[in-house]
C-alpha cells in the first residue's frame, strides 16, 4: 500500500518548486515578447501563480530576468570551468565538448536570451552589465584558459588569445540570435549540431600546432612533388 503525502508535505515540495516554476514560464515570456513588452502579470499567469506570489520570490523584472540567466545560462558555463578544472583530456577534445554543451542550449528557449540582451541593452543597462560579467565575461575567460592550456601543452599554436575566444564565441551566439531573428522569414534553419560540427572543423585547422602546420606542408609538398612525377 502507497504510503500518503501528508498535504503539509505537498504544499512545502510546492512552495520549494515555485521559483523554478516562475523563472520558468518567465523565459517564455521574454523569449516571445523580449524583456521591455513582458510585464509581470503575463508571467505570473503563465506560472499559475498569484502576481503577489511572484513578489515573494522577486522584486521586479530585471531581478527575475537575472534569475532566469543564472538557471538556464549559467550552469552551462559551470559545467564548462568544471571539466577544465577536474578533467586532464587534451584542448581539443575539451573544446569540442564545450562547444558541443553550447549547441545543446542552442536547441533550448535559453537560446533566445542573448538576442534580448542585445535588443534591450540601450534601454536596460543594469541588465546588460549583468549579462557582461555573468556570463559574457566568464565564457571568455573559460575559452582563454583552455587556449593558455593548448598553447602551453603544445597542442595549439601560438595566438593572440584576448581575441580568439571572441572569434570562437561569434558563431555560436549568431546562431542563437539567427533562429530568433530571421530564421521566421528565411528558408535557412540553424541546426545546432551541424553548425558546432562545423565551427570544430574551422578550428581544427586555425588552432593546430606549429607541428602539425609543418605537418600539413609537407603532406602538401609530397601531394605536389607526386602531382609533377604524374605529369611528366
């Protein structure tokens, strides 16, 4: 026999499960009406809750939209320090599969997040400074220690690694303002997995080791010695 609930016990799982509910049906919200048209009562309906409820566990809306970054944003660039920081895989491997983590957001409502930040950062600057330092400024510094690493262990090439992080973050975050922006009047549909695939492939090649270049010519230089011996 199922034991029973007791109701105080439901309304306390209730109680703890509500600012997720909110934060939530508040990413909705944005991603369908940006940031400066969603009000509060619309999130509030959308979440089941009273607008006084949303109160308790929210000040106001730039509080809420801060909340909403920090649950679907930000474990994604924690994962990211995490596996540089317990994981001994070479640069190449853990950079595809911090890119590849970004795709899987990329298929998620989270995706519609920087284009609200970029189409709300002249009305809203507390928002965007937020956004800079929460997660622009930390995914930079994640994707500049993994380069350092690369360098330093010989698997990349020498760069200029204060603005290669910004080359590689790039297509990915115009992917995610591509799907909502254009991608409604366009034919072309972003696929995350085959844009991530894609950007590795680029990378694969501009990140190699001064090694593997000189690898490449000679590769080059025999293909081309072989092309004239044929031709003779």
């Amino acid at each position: 026999m199922a034991a029973r609930i007791s109701p105080t016990k439901k309304r306390r799982r209730r109680k703890e499960a509500r600012p997720g509910e909110i934060t939530a049906a508040a990413l909705t919200c944005f991603a369908e009406r940006g940031f400066a048209a969603t009000r509060l009562d619309d999130v509030a309906r959308r979440a089941g809750v009273t607008k006084g409820t949303l109160y308790l566990y929210f000040p106001n809306k730039q509080e809420l939209f801060k909340a909403v970054v920090r649950q679907a944003i930000v474990p994604n660039l924690a994962r990211g320090e995490s596996l540089l920081d317990s994981s001994d895989k070479p640069a190449r491997e853990a950079l595809a599969e911090l890119i590849h983590q970004w795709s899987k957001v990329m298929a998620t409502p989270a995706s519609a997040i920087p284009k609200i930040v970029l189409a709300e950062a002249g009305n809203f600057p507390d928002v965007a400074r937020f956004y800079l330092e929460e997660v622009v400024h930390r995914g930079l510094r994640l994707f500049t220690r993994l380069l350092k690493s690369g360098i330093s262990r010989g698997e990349f090439r020498a760069m200029d690694v204060d603005n290669t992080p910004m080359c590689i973050m790039a297509p990915l975050i115009l992917g995610m303002v591509w799907q909502h922006s254009f991608e409604r009047y366009d034919r072309r549909r972003v696929d995350p997995a085959a844009l991530s695939h894609a950007l590795l492939q680029l990378l694969a090649h501009g990140l190699g080791s001064a090694h593997e270049s000189d690898a490449r010519k000679v590769r080059a230089a025999g293909r081309r010695s072989t092309d004239l011996r044929l031709g003779s």
